[in-house]
C-alpha cells in the first residue's frame, strides 16, 4: 500500500506544482517563523477539491481519514487549501510543519509513520498531526517570531 500511495503522491506533485504558489509569498505573514530558502522550495495550491488518495479508503483504519472534510492537506513540499481557507495564515503554519515533516522523514519514512499513527491513535490523536496543530496553536497566540523548523526538527 505504501508504495501506491507513494507513487500516487509524485504523480499528484508533478501534476500540480506547475500551478502553484510559492510560500515565500506568505513570508510577510509568518512573522520569521521559517526561513527564506525554506519558503522558497514549498508551494501550496488553493483547490475546491482536496486529491487525497483513494487505495487508503480500503482500509477500515483509515477510511474515516480518507473522507474528513478537510481545509488543508500536504504531500511533499507541496500542500493544498481550500478558497475559504487561504486567508488563514496559522493553517498556513500547519501546513508548512507537514512540510518539514516531510523533508526530514522522506516519502517512505512519513508515508509509514503517519498511516501508523493514524491507524493507532486515529487522526487527532496521531503526533505528527498534534505536532502541528500544537506549533498552529503556538503561531495564533504568539505576537513574536520563533523558529519552527527547529521546534520540528527537535520534536521529530
């Protein structure tokens, strides 16, 4: 399964990164929070229609992920957002935190970490995800920069 969902993934990357947008356009939003060259390589894409990849919805752990209505979602350096949500920086933020996740555990090392996590602790309870919606949580109450690559790459 990891490697259909993998091979999906590139496949949905290489479709959609001609049409996005680069995150350095946020930077003036996030504070300093991630560095330039950082921002620089990630992109997101606003869509109606969040991809997800359907080979996860035959398992029964997963399904209920699979079809959460969702505002945001991120495969690679790469993640998707919804028109009512592109405004909200702090999703931004969260986003981004998959992002680095990504980048320090490589497709295969996040793909299985995460449908594990997923698959035992359900999807608020996995902590890559609690990761950041803790550092989301941290960006909205915060009036001051902090590094967050750091904060990930301690946490991971």
């Amino acid at each position: 399964m990891i490697n259909e969902v993998s091979k999906w993934i590139e496949e949905t990357v290489s479709q959609y990164i001609p049409h996005a947008r680069k995150c350095s356009e946020l930077a003036p939003d996030l504070r300093g929070c991630y560095s330039e060259e950082f921002l620089d390589n990630s992109y997101f894409v606003v869509t109606e229609n969040i991809p997800k990849p359907q080979v996860l919805s035959q398992d029964l752990n997963l399904r209920n992920f699979i079809t959460m209505d969702v505002d945001g979602i991120t495969y690679k350096n790469l993640y998707f957002v919804k028109p009512q949500a592109v405004n909200d920086i702090a999703l931004h933020v969260h986003e981004l935190v998959h992002v680095y996740q990504w980048s320090i555990l490589g497709v295969q090392g996040f793909l299985e970490r995460y449908i594990t996590e997923v698959t035992i602790n359900g999807y608020q309870g996995a902590p890559l995800e609690q990761m950041a919606y803790e550092i989301e949580q941290m960006f909205r109450i915060s009036t001051n920069s902090f590094d967050i690559l750091s904060i990930v790459k301690q946490r991971i």
